[in-house]
C-alpha cells in the first residue's frame, strides 16, 4: 500500500518542494526514514507514534517505508511530522489517499498530537502557490504569516485530529486525548504586526547638528554611516533615532523583510507583514555565523535580519578583525551567499550601517573638559583595528563632539528653539528618495544613490569640470581611494537630492568630502 503528498523543506529564504512517499507492506513492523534526513526529520518517528496514540486507535503494525524526495536534497526542520503522518495513515488506508492529491502539508506534532508553529511558514505559502498546490495546512499559529497569500487556500490546523477531520477520517474513529492546556486555541482574527515606533525622536537630541545632518544625508540616500565620538556624547541615541527618519516600508520591502523572519524563527506570533524597518544591534562577541548566517542548515544572520533596516555596531574597534572583513560582500552586494553540502544559498541583507566607536581607548581624546590618557601609540593602535577597507566602505565619518555646557544638555529649550523634529526630517528624505525612485524606475536593482554602479556614476554623478578639479584636490589632500571617491560622489548626489538640485555643484561636493573625517586623520597620521 501505498501513499504520498508534498511538503516543503527551507533553502535560504525559498521553500523547496519535497515529495513524501510512504510504502506499508509485510515484514518486521519498523518504520524506516530516507532521502537525507536530518536528526530532527529522524525523531518525527517518534513524536509521530505518540501522536497516533493519542488521536487514533490502534493501527495494525507493518514494515512501513518513508522517503523524502529527492532523495540527495538535504531536508531539515520537524515540519515534515505533519505530512509524514498524513501519508502514513493514507497508506493505511486510514485517510482516503485520494484526499491528498492537492494538498500540501506541514507542522510539527506534540506527542499529543498538537501542532506546533512551524518556521518559514510564509516562504512555504509563497512556493505552494507558484506551484499550483490546492490546499495549504499549515500549524494555527502560523495562521496570521500566511494569510496574505491569497493565491493558495490556507487551512490553519491545530492538531492530528483535526487535520484527519479535514481530510474526511469520521469523528467516531478518532479519540483526541489532549487536555484543555493542549487543545488547540480558537480560531481568531489574523492581526497585523506593528511594533511601537521608536521613541528617540531627534528633538530629544540637544546639539549635535552636524551628526543630526549626516543622519539625514544617510537616511536620504541609504549610505553607510560611522559616528566618532567620547562616551555619553549621543552616538546611541542618533543610530536609533535614524530609524524614525527612514521612509516607509513597501510591499515589497514588507514582503522581504517577513519572510527572512519567518525563515529564522524570529517573526513575532500574529504578524501578518512587517510594518516598521529592523533595528539589529548585535553585541560585539557576535561569532561570523551569528553575523553573517551559517551552520550546517544555513540560517539567517543578523546582517539579513537586518535586511531593510539598520544595522548598528557599536564599539566597532572591538569586533574582531575577521568579523568586520566578513561584512565587505553583504554591503557591496546587498546578499549574503553560503555553500553548504555543495548548495549554495542567498540570503537578502541590503541595509544600511551604522557604526559607532570612541576616539581613543579611554573615549577622551579631545574631550574639552576630560583628560586622555592614552598614548599616541596606543591611539593609532586602537583607530588600526578598523581597517582601511572598512572604512572605504563607510560612505559618511562624522565626529559626535562632546557637549560644552551642561546646560545645553539638561535645561529644556525654549518652544521657539526647539530642535527639528524626526517627523520633519523624514519629510525631507522621503521627497529625497521619490527624485532617486524617478531616476531609477528603470533600473530594477538601484532603489537609492548608495546602489549606483560605476556605471550609473558615469550617468546620473557626472561632474562638470569645476566640480571634477574641486574633487580632485580634495583627493589627493585625503589620499582618498577610488572607492573612496566613488561614495564621496554618491553622498554628493544625495545632498544634491535633498537640495532639489538637478547637478552636483561644488557645495555638495564640500559637504561631502567634510563627511570624509577618518580619511583626514590618515592623511595627517601619514605626513607625520
């Protein structure tokens, strides 16, 4: 006798089909698992047992044969439970196999029988509905991920029992043993998602204009962003406050930014699409994996769940070399790609950085009140561990000075002083990134100035000769490198863009080069 129905098993941010079949015949009763399974697709055996008896009577022992196909595809994750139970009892003839055609499966069981939520439900959805799949049953607590897949029907489920009702077991033969903490929760209204903004709004910052301006080029035209400055100056506080001046998500980037979640486990329960851009802030021990995503079942790493949003090191002198040399092909690409067990994998990771660090080890180098005790040596030393090819990667090195008077900072400013608030800002960089959507509704892959190619410089950042000797100099005073040159232009084309500015005039080229801070102290280090 047999069975079969499909299921899915996760590569990267796609759902890849897998086809359950399931053989029962004469011999010793022992139920085999094949086609690469992991060690958690091999325990369903036994979750999958206990949930039988718990849901259904006694079924008559036989040799019974699972394989997952294609059989040299990795499959990993306890999403298989469901499916694989379901073919088991559809090759008992428990389960009518015809009811399986069309139907596609997937949950983990209780050894009680109830389902359990499963992760990369939403990518699951996406792929049965590109695959022409009738009927979807996915875990009820995966309900609210997956219900704005309109073009597959989604039947949430929340138990063994339940899905056996739905595919036509009568009532009278089952025997669901779950207590009322196991039952499974009513069905509810799938809600939006939508995390509370975030609470630093820049009026709450006192001074700091010229790091509140780089914010705004940054957010403006997605560009890299390093802020240097003692403890307690406000660097925290800006990074956070550059989310709340981001524009808001698209469907498109919503649709993304869910469905890496969804992937790595951490969509919070009810989500229907991301509403607000991600805020990581990893600490700085973070392992490469942790960073960038790895194991042998590749997962996302915080620079994917980034994906959208910012992505914030602080004390970034103290994340190891390594770690930061991992980081160059995610901002250059805008993916993160993996090779496990000779399969590759793509994870989306287009975010833009904001690194913070003190300009010294003791964070006074500077400081007008506070002496530094540091040692030129020392100094040098600890600004060495960002290295050069990190910072050609920085597009904006902005220094967050301390606060003269204590005044400044704890006496509330009069309404007509004011500072600009987040709401205001963001109003510009919104008309800002319409001009960019204008200049490259023809270039799929460039959403902002950050994304130029060299290419799309020649076009869009070609300077008149004035602008181009103004930049020259400025170069070789810097000794900026190419890639150097090459970001100075786009930061000079978004100020240009917030300007309302058609060309890049020398003005936006001054700001820009002003925003070159880590490249002078170089060039001064090196005529010492």
């Amino acid at each position: 006798m047999h069975a079969q129905m499909e299921s899915y098993t996760l590569h990267g941010i796609e759902a890849v089909p897998v086809e359950v079949q399931v053989a029962c015949g004469e011999g010793y009763p022992i139920t085999t698992l094949v086609g690469l399974p992991d060690a958690a697709v091999r325990e369903s055996k036994e979750r999958i047992l206990a949930a039988f008896r718990s849901t259904l009577p006694a079924i008559p022992p036989r040799k019974t044969t699972v394989n997952l196909a294609p059989a040299e595809l990795r499959k990993e994750g306890s999403g298989f439970d469901l499916p694989i139970a379901l073919s088991i009892l559809a090759a008992h003839q428990i389960i009518e196999p015809g009811r399986l055609r069309g139907v596609a499966a997937i949950g983990e069981l209780s050894l009680r029988g109830r389902l359990h939520r499963t992760r990369g439900a939403l990518a699951v959805a996406l792929a049965a509905a590109r695959n022409e799949v009738r009927t979807l049953l996915v875990p009820r607590e995966n309900e609210a991920e997956v219900s704005g897949v309109e073009e597959v029907e989604i039947e949430p489920i929340g138990s063994l029992g339940e899905a056996c009702r739905f595919l036509g077991v009568p009532s009278e033969k089952l025997h669901d043993e779950m207590d009322d903490d196991d039952a499974p929760a009513r069905r509810v209204r799938a809600q939006v998602f939508c995390p509370a903004p975030s609470a630093v709004d820049l009026s709450i910052i006192r001074g700091q204009q010229s790091a509140k301006r780089a914010l705004e080029v940054a957010a403006a035209g997605g560009h890299n962003l390093l802020l240097v400055g003692p403890p307690g100056t406000g660097k925290t506080l800006l990074a956070q406050a550059m989310a709340a001046i981001l524009p808001p998500l698209s469907d498109g980037e919503a649709l993304e930014i869910t469905l890496v979640q969804s992937v790595a486990g951490t969509l919070p329960e009810g989500t229907v699409r991301a509403q607000v851009r991600p805020f990581r802030a990893p600490h700085h021990t973070v392992t490469p994996a942790g960073l960038i995503g790895g194991g042998l079942y590749p997962r996302p790493g915080e620079v994917s769940l980034a994906h959208g949003g910012i992505l914030f090191l602080d004390e970034v002198p103290e994340f190891r070399a390594g770690v930061l040399d991992l980081l160059r092909q995610p901002l250059e690409e805008g993916s993160v790609r993996l090779v496990r067990g000779g399969r590759a994998v793509r994870f989306p990771c287009r975010f833009s950085l904001v690194a913070a660090m003190n300009p010294c080890p003791c964070g006074f180098l500077g400081h007008p009140t506070k002496a530094c005790r540091c040692t030129g040596r020392q100094v040098q030393s600890y600004q060495g561990r960002v290295g050069g090819p990190f910072l050609d990667r920085m597009d904006l090195h902005v220094e967050v000075p301390a606060i003269g008077a204590v005044s400044e900072a704890l006496v509330p400013r009069r309404r007509s002083l004011q500072a600009e608030s987040s709401a205001a800002v963001g109003d510009r960089v919104g008309r800002a990134r319409k001009r960019q959507h204008l200049r490259f509704r023809e270039l799929p892959s460039v959403e902002c100035n950050s994304q130029m190619s060299l290419d799309h410089l020649e076009e869009f950042g070609r300077l008149a000769a004035g602008e181009r000797a103004f930049l020259e100099r400025a170069a070789e005073s810097l000794a900026l490198s190419p890639r150097g040159i090459h970001r100075t232009i786009r930061v000079a084309r978004t100020i240009a863009d917030l300007a309302d500015a058609e060309t890049v005039e020398k003005e936006h080229l001054a700001e820009a080069v002003r925003y070159r801070r880590m490249d002078r102290l170089r060039s001064m280090g090196a005529s010492a």
